[in-house]
C-alpha cells in the first residue's frame, strides 16, 4: 500500500480536507495525525482491529497484534 503524506498550515480544517480526499476516487482511507499530539501505538491497534473484526478480517488482525507485540517500534 502506499500512502500520502500532506502537511496543512494551522488555520486549515483537517476534517473538512479529510472529507474532500474520501470522496476522490481511488482514496482507501484518510487519516488525521497531529504529530505534536501522537495517539499511543496501542490505542491505533485497537481501532483498527474494530474495523478489521466488522469487516471480517480475523487473519489480519492477529497478524497485526502479532507484528505489535513482537516490535512495537515498526507500527
């Protein structure tokens, strides 16, 4: 997977960017990440294993528990 990386001036809406770039076609996910407000690794593994278990992706996500667990630094 690839991924894109924009960094936005202070005054800009995130959310509202993240709802135009959902809308592009060919755009699988958008995330906010406020790198002076980092969320725990832990916590992103949490919430993407919700998704995954509504999606039905058990395999993926006992990988990815697995690779956490084993080295929590590559997340």
């Amino acid at each position: 997977m690839k991924s894109l990386k924009i960094n936005i001036e202070e005054n800009a809406s995130p959310e509202m960017l993240q709802t135009i770039l959902e809308q592009i076609r060919g755009v699988k996910s958008v995330e906010i990440i406020d790198e002076e407000n980092p969320e725990s690794e832990l916590k992103k593994a949490f919430r993407k294993s919700k998704e995954q278990l509504k999606k039905g992706e058990y395999e993926s996500i006992v990988n990815d528990i697995f690779d956490l667990l084993n080295d929590p630094k590559s997340k």
